[in-house]
C-alpha cells in the first residue's frame, strides 16, 4: 500500500499530559514555531486544553495547536489518530500494556512511529504480529528513541562508519562504558520494570526471550557470538578500571544487534557487542562495582515480591513523576564507545547536558519524530520494525548534534 504524503499533520505527540510527553511537547513549541504541523494527543480533553493554554502562555504560537482525544484501548480513535498524521510520536507506557493497539493502527495505515519503550519482550511481540503489515504498508515503527537506546545504536553507528570509512572495515568488537551521568530515576521505567516482572510470572516462557541476546534480530538470524550480559564486577584492561553491569544493557544490546543485521551486517557477521558501566580504579573502584552488582540483583530480585516491592515503591517515583526544572537541566550522561581496528583504537563519546532519563530523551525522542516526518528523502529506503540506526541513521545524528547532543570520535 502507497503511503499518502497528504497528511493533515506532520507529528502527532500522543501522551503530551504525562511527565514525559509535556517535554517533548515543550521541547517542538521552543524549536519549531515553523514549518511543523503537529498536534497534541491524549484520553482527555480538558487535560490537553489546559495543557496548551500553559504552553501557549509561553509560545502564543501553540494556541494554534490541535487537539486529539483518543484513548490507547480505543482502536477506532487510534486509526483516526494515525490517518491524519505522518508520525505518531507516543510516551503512553508501560507500552506492553498500552502500546500495541497503536503500534497496529500505524502499521496498518501506512504511519510512522516512534517511542521510549525499553520492553524487549513488547518488541518482539510487535515484531511477531505487526513487522510485515508495517513493511506492507510502508511504515516505520521506531522503539527505544529515547536514551535507551539512542545513545548505544548511534553511538555505534557513527564509531563504525567512521571505522570503515578511515580503515576500511568495521570494528569487531565494541564496548559500551557508561562513563557518567546525573539524574533522577523515571516512574515510567519503574512501571516497565514491574510490568514485564509480572509478566514473566504469568508466562516463566518469556525468560527465554529476555535473556537471548538474539531476541530482537530478524526470525532466522537470531544467534550470533555474543552471550549474557556481565552481571559481575570485572577489572577492564581497556580502560584500567572496574566494571559492572548496566541495566539497559538487555534491552540497548538487542536493538544495537538488530541494527546490525537490518543492515546487512555492515559492522559484520561476527559482531560483538556489550554495555558496562564504569567504577573506579584500584579498591575503591572494586568495592564501588562489587556493591552497585548486589544492590542491582538484590533491587531485581525484591521487584518480583509484592510486599518488598509495595515496600520499595514508598521511595519510588511512580508514572508521570518526575524531577523539577532546575533538576533536569543539572543533570548530565556520558557514554564512551571503544573498539579497536587494523591495531587502530576507535572511540566515540555521547554526552548530553540534561537528566538522562527525561531532559535528553524528550530531545531524542522529539528529534526522531521530526526526522521520520520530515526527512524521508535522505534516509534509506526502508519500512517495518526498525531501530533508530536503520531507520534515520546519520541524518538523525546530524539533527542530535545540533539540538546539542554530542556524538563524536574521540
């Protein structure tokens, strides 16, 4: 089915009342005045219109701005909602639970798609059902545009192209350190987390699906050389310091593997990749790696115990919390990709100047959105369930870099 070009809007934000989907709807209000036809969607209409009255009092422009009511479970709002857009740009999650409705309504009309989720086991399921109405349709669905997992999937990216294009191959192996960062913790991936524990009580088969490091490849090309994810603290001779585990890394792994195979394997058929998080040197950096180890077990394992975690969740943001102003905007990431090529080392560094969790990601995840609406034309040529690196790759880059997002060889 031809994708019609005559769309009533450019970009739909569906979600825009929540914590997250306010920012992104701040961050297209500031940066685009022009140029950009977009909406404001959510289950209630008095909600969005308070919203854009308080967004209008800061840019007159988004008095302008339309309005959708559509609810996640109403699927003739949805594909209304798809219908008249281009890009449906969405932060209605845990999306396991609200997202697939959506997913399917733009993949049946030809709609372009982004989100935040960070829910393998929903990927896949939206691979299972949706992947081939949304080739056959011509649409891009875009999971994970948000830090996970933009930073690790262009990150990527651009150590490789930069590998193949100064040493004429791609790097074989490449790490992931997560170097720094500063921010608050998100109600939203709390509630993921909780979700997919629950899940995984109801259907213990879907074990087998969170921990192959394959999951997300396409059917028939899910093995590879990669195993688990380090889970134990670990000297690291590449960067002289302790290591240990980073939680994103099963879900940011998978979709930087995906890519890798969308892409007919340009950084190679034998491709090994991993993510860590980087302690200090010495005892102190083992005792600092040691401890975050546990306390990562420790905190997974007590989520899948209702009393612990209804004891847990007296300390945690709950959805659509999150952290003030001033707050995300002290807030920072770091991440240093290293890999080594023809005897060359490879590095690439990914900052961003905001809170991680919801400062940088509205940014990726608003950027992403435009690029899938707006610049088509110089991206490849491609449709169904893609990563952000296969989809708008370094066009995208490009659009990061100049929202201030760094993502450089070092």
């Amino acid at each position: 089915m031809a994708r019609s070009s005559k769309r009533k809007y450019d970009v739909v934000v569906f979600g825009a009342t929540g914590f997250t989907g306010r920012l992104v709807a701040e961050y297209l209000a500031e940066h685009y005045e022009s140029g950009l036809k977009w909406a404001l969607a959510g289950r209630n209409q008095s909600k969005l219109e308070l919203l854009r009255a308080e967004l209008t009092g800061r840019w007159k422009h988004v008095g302008q701005v339309p309005l959708i009511v559509a609810d996640s479970f109403d699927g003739e709002a949805l594909t209304a909602m798809a219908k008249s857009t281009k890009v449906v740009c969405t932060t209605v999650g845990p999306y396991a639970k609200y997202g697939e409705a959506l997913v399917q309504a733009c993949a049946a009309e030809g709609t372009d798609y982004c989100d935040l989720t960070g829910e393998s086991q929903f990927i896949r399921r939206m691979l299972d059902r949706h992947h081939q109405a949304a080739l056959d349709s011509n649409a891009r669905i875009v999971h994970c545009c948000g830090f996970d997992s933009i930073p690790s999937d262009l990150g990527t990216l651009v150590l490789q192209e930069h590998a193949i294009a100064e040493h004429g191959r791609p790097v074989p192996d490449v790490t992931f350190y997560l170097w720094g960062m500063s921010g608050g913790f998100s109600g939203g991936t709390l509630a993921s987390m909780t979700n997919m524990v629950d899940e995984v009580r109801q259907d213990p088969g879907l074990r087998k699906i969170l921990f192959d490091p394959y999951a997300l490849n396409p059917e028939g090309e899910r093995k590879g050389p990669d195993g688990r994810d380090l889970m134990q603290p670990k000297l690291d001779k590449t960067i002289g310091a302790w290591i240990g585990p980073f939680i994103m890394a099963s879900i940011n792994t998978r979709v930087v593997r995906r890519s890798n195979a969308l892409q007919d394997y340009r950084y190679g058929q034998e491709f090994r990749y991993q993510e860590v998080m980087r302690f200090g040197k010495g005892l102190k950096g083992r005792a600092a790696a040691t401890a975050f180890s546990v306390g990562m077990g420790g905190f997974m394992a007590a989520m899948s115990v209702p009393k612990l975690r209804k004891f847990l969740g007296r300390w945690l943001p709950d959805p659509g919390e999150g952290p003030t102003e001033a707050e995300r905007e002290a807030g920072y990431f770091e991440a240093r990709l290293v890999g080594q090529v023809r005897g060359a080392d490879v590095r690439v560094k990914v900052r961003g100047e905001k809170d991680p969790g919801y400062g940088a990601t509205a940014i990726m995840l608003a950027e992403s959105a435009v690029c899938l609406a707006k610049d088509r034309r110089k991206t490849k040529k491609t449709a169904g369930i893609l990563t952000p690196a296969s989809a708008m790759g370094m066009v995208l880059v490009e659009r990061l870099r100049a929202s201030g997002i760094t993502l450089d060889v070092m």
